[in-house]
C-alpha cells in the first residue's frame, strides 16, 4: 500500500475535456464502474436543512427547534456530518450535540475516533473541516442509564456576511456495544435553555437532515494501466458521487430518512461519505509506465477532499465556479512500473463535501517513461 503527500494545489481544463471524458464513460458495463461495498453496522447522520440558519430555527427559540434527531439502535459506529450557511444570523451561538440513553440499567460509551471542525467567512470552509477530522482527536464520553449528556460543543461566531458565513463539522465515533440511544442536534445563543421537548423544523423541500444506515463506502479495484493507451488521452475515466447525472455507479446509492419522516434517494446524499479507495495498478505490457491520477471538479460546482494513508489531507475547491472551466487536481503520481510484470496500489480515501453539489471525474493517465 502507497503512502503519499498529496499536492494542495490544481490547474484548469477546458470545458471540453471534461465533457469529452464524461461521454468516454457513457454506456459503460456495470464491471467497468466502481463498484462500492458498504457496513450496515454504521449510522449516518446529515444535517444541512434548512441551509441557511436563521434565529427560528434555534434549540432555545419559541418553539425550541433541532436541526436533526435520530434514534439509534444496533449501530457500533456512527458518522455526523454538518455544513450550513451562516449569512442570516449574526452574534455569537453554540453547537449542541446531545445524546439519550434510555436504557434503565445499562450505559453507553461512545469513543471518539476523529473530528473536524470549522467555522469561517471562507468558501473553504468545508474544506478546512476535512482536513481538521484527520488530527485523530480522541475522547471517550459515557452516558449512564436515562441519562442526557452532551456529546459535542462548539462556539460559532456568525459574523452576518452576506458574501459567506459558514459552520461544517465531521465526527466518527465507535459505540462498542451497539447500544440503543436518541442523539439530537442543535444550534442556539444559551445552550442552558434548551428545553426537554424541542420539535422538528418544517423540511424545505430542497436541502435535507436525517439519517442513513451506513456511510463507509470501501472500493477495491484492479486496473491494467497498459490498456489506457488504446483509450483517448492515454486514460481511464470514473465517475464519482452522483450516479444521478451519471458520475458514479449505483452502488455509491445511500437513501437518506429526513427527520420529517420521508426518504429520499438524491445525490445531494452523497456529501460527507468516505470513500475508501483502493487501486491497483498492473502493467502487462512491454512499455515502462507511470500512473498519474487526477480529479476533475464538475466545473459548476464540486468540493471535494482526499486523505491519504499517512494522514496527509488536501482539498478542491470548485464551488458555483463563474468562469465555467473545471478544475484537475493531479492528486497522485506512481513511481515507474516495470514492464511485464510491474504492480502498484494506491490507497485513498475521497470525500464530496458541502458547497458544491454536482459529481467529479477520477482520471487515471497512463505516461510511458
């Protein structure tokens, strides 16, 4: 397994060359997608509706509103995912994150494994969350028999920029007993005066809170490199995180329950999912190679990050982009592959984050050396 720095910085491409590799992948067979397998051991949990926050939608308004709330049964490991605008409000508030246990007699323990968090004027925000859930912040927090406890705190400073204010915010946690319990979020100015009974905030129809009952998506892929030189530029071309438009495979698909009650299957679902990607490189030609692997950002909006093994974090920032022209990430490069017989595998994990809703393009280049 290759351990890599990722470059933080990408170039541009026409428009045409992204359109020209999106119509190399149309009509693929199934076995040429990237295919994902996923942990139904794992819980969910996406919080971006409503998108815009407003003082009515406050735990300590009138009526005390959640932002999410899910209860939880038979899940060891659980993801939360937030990314909101902060634009309409303005002050200071906190981020609330409470949890339930009511069992009458046994506790809970969650472990925290990473967190990310940040809050900014910048566009980059969810980008600087990514790259903060990578520190491996750690904690164990126990919840005794009927018992609420906070599970997460933040301080947000909403400064009501119209030109950009946000709050994104990445946990992992592992529950070892796969207890049953309530967790609920919130946003508020007094966290004291939170109220027991909160209620849900009317859904807009739009963006969406609640849950899904995984969010690993683990790929495992063996490519012969050598082929790309039958293909256009030298490459083979996926598509990643919204089949819906056609950039991705079906298995990436994640239905998502909103805390109003409904489930929806929508690409918008795929923010804040791993992906854990594995790919290996084979050369079975006569030719000494290199693979150099790209992202291409759809060019009216995408936000992605990459993590490597060695826990180096990188992001792309392609969101709502005005001049239309996409931007590619070359993310990785191998060293030579031997003729014949030469192997490498690459190993990363790829993550579609907030501020950008449409899908990307993974390009690997075959460059003869």
């Amino acid at each position: 397994m290759a351990k890599f720095d990722i470059p933080g910085v990408y170039d541009k491409v026409p428009n045409q060359y992204f359109l020209d590799a999106w119509d190399q992948m149309a009509g693929k067979n199934p076995q040429d997608l990237i295919n994902y397998t996923k942990n139904n051991n794992e819980i969910f949990i996406f919080t971006n509706d409503p998108e815009y926050l407003t003082n009515s939608h406050l735990g300590d308004a009138s009526p005390a509103r959640y932002i999410n709330r899910v209860e939880v049964s038979g899940k060891n490991k659980m993801m939360l995912y937030l990314t909101h605008h902060l634009e309409r409000l303005s002050g200071n508030y906190t981020l609330g994150i409470r949890v339930y246990n009511p069992s009458a007699s046994d506790s809970i323990t969650f472990i925290k494994k990473h967190e990310g968090y940040s809050n900014s004027d910048s566009w980059n925000n969810p980008g600087y969350a990514w790259e903060d859930f990578f520190t491996n912040k750690g904690g164990t927090t126990s919840v005794n028999p009927r018992e609420s406890k906070w599970l997460v705190t933040k301080s947000i400073t909403a400064t009501g920029n119209s030109n950009g204010s946000f709050l994104d915010y990445f946990g992992e946690f592992e529950i070892p007993n796969s207890s049953s319990f309530v967790i609920a979020i919130y946003v508020c100015k007094n966290i004291a005066n939170i109220p027991d009974e909160t209620f849900v905030i009317p859904w807009s129809g739009v963006t969406h809170s609640g849950y899904s009952n995984c969010y690993t998506l683990t790929a495992n892929k063996t490519i012969d490199i050598n082929g790309a030189f039958n293909d256009p530029g030298h490459s083979y071309f996926y598509g990643i995180s919204n089949p819906e438009e056609g950039l991705g495979s079906q298995s990436e698909n994640i239905p998502i329950t909103l805390a109003q009650g409904q489930t929806v299957n929508t690409g918008l679902g795929y923010y804040g999912l791993p992906h854990i990607m594995k790919f290996n490189f084979k050369n079975t030609g006569t030719r000494q190679l290199k693979v150099k692997a790209y992202l291409i950002s759809n060019s009216s909006s995408h936000f992605a990050g990459i993590s490597s093994l060695n826990g180096c974090s990188k992001f792309l920032a392609n969101h709502e982009n005005s001049d239309n022209v996409p931007s590619r990430w070359n993310f990785y490069e191998s060293p030579v592959i031997t003729n014949s017989s030469g192997t490498v595998t690459i190993d990363f994990t790829y993550c579609h984050l907030g501020l950008g809703n449409r899908g990307a393009i993974l390009q690997f280049e075959a460059v003869e050396v």
